[in-house]
C-alpha cells in the first residue's frame, strides 16, 4: 500500500473506486496502529483483544439469571389475574414467606401487567434491568481498557479515535443537536 501511495504513476493508473478502496484500507491499517513500533503494535493487538473479550463477556453476562424481586403477599391486594394471581398470594399465604419472583418469568409478567400497585411493578423492574457486580466489574474494566488502548495511539479518547474519518469525527459533533434545515415545499403544511 504504502509502494503504491508514494508511487504517482501507480496511483493514478488506479480507477475512482480502485483509489477509495486503497484509502479506505489504508485508514483502517492506521487505526489498527501498522505504523507503531513492534513493542507498542503488540501492546495494540493485546489491548484490543482484551476488549473483545471482555465485551464479549459482559454481553453474555446479560442472558444470566438475574436476582428475583422480593415481593411481599400484601404488595399483590388487588391483582387483577386470578389465576396465577391467586396461587401467588396462596403461596405466600401458606410458606408465610415473601415471594421470589425471577424477571422474565410468568410471574414477573404477570406482575407487572396485573398488580394494581406500582411497587411490586417497580421492584420487578429494577430486578430485570439491573447489572450484576460481575457486569459492572466487566464494564469498568472494559472501559479502562480502552483508554489505554486510545492513549497508546495518541487519542483524546476511545471515542475520539473511534471516530477519526467517520462523519461525525469528534464525540462533541456526534453529541450536539443536528443542524438541519427544512425545506417546504407545500404551502399547506
């Protein structure tokens, strides 16, 4: 790449798409750090992986049986289903214990389209969508990670070199309001 970039007769002799093919290679070897040296290009390769893998573990995490929501028999006076709405207040009637209730299941769904209070609701929820110590363990460190593999190339940030030669091309322009003009072409609208 780098024979035909510095020779001009070889680089014009390649059509318009040839040329953005080439570019575009060439942009992707430099994010991957091909011009560092050996030590700091390994340093990448490792770093890089890493992120990978954590990723990869932090996603996998997600379809883990999450904790239950503690709910307690008086929570579900007034449930509307009274099928399993009914076994579950029988339940907790007869153990004389709070319910466990796993989201995702029967029961959670149950929960949170039947019961007449928001806290049984809300407690279901926060157990669905809450990250385990495990989770935000992988995720810190995941960020970490990528900071340094954004400081090994010079970047700001992970974002920032994440970014370079897209079109948004700073985390400031990917965050700010799009600047957009409307055209009317309809004079009734």
């Amino acid at each position: 790449m780098k024979a035909v970039f510095a020779d001009p007769e070889l680089f014009n002799a390649l059509n318009k798409e040839g040329k953005e093919t080439a570019l575009m290679f060439w942009r992707d070897f430099e994010k991957c750090a091909i011009g560092l040296p050996d030590d700091q290009r390994n340093q990448f390769v490792s770093l890089s992986s890493e992120i990978l893998v954590l990723g990869h573990k932090f996603t996998n995490g997600k379809s883990q049986t999450r904790a239950p929501a503690v709910i307690r028999a008086e929570e579900l006076e007034g449930l509307k289903d009274r099928g399993m709405g009914i076994r579950l207040k029988n339940q907790a009637f007869w153990t004389r214990r709070d319910l466990q209730v796993y989201p995702g299941s029967l029961q959670a769904q149950m929960i949170m389209r039947s019961a007449p209070k928001e806290e049984p609701r809300r407690k279901v929820y926060l157990a669905s969508n809450s990250s385990t110590q495990e989770e935000l363990h992988l995720l810190e460190k995941m960020l970490k990670t990528r900071v340094k593999l954004a400081r090994l190339v010079g970047s700001q940030s992970f974002a920032h070199m994440e970014l370079t030669g897209k079109m948004a091309k700073s985390p400031g322009t990917a965050w700010s309001e799009p600047q957009t003009e409307r055209y009317v072409t309809d004079s009734r609208i």
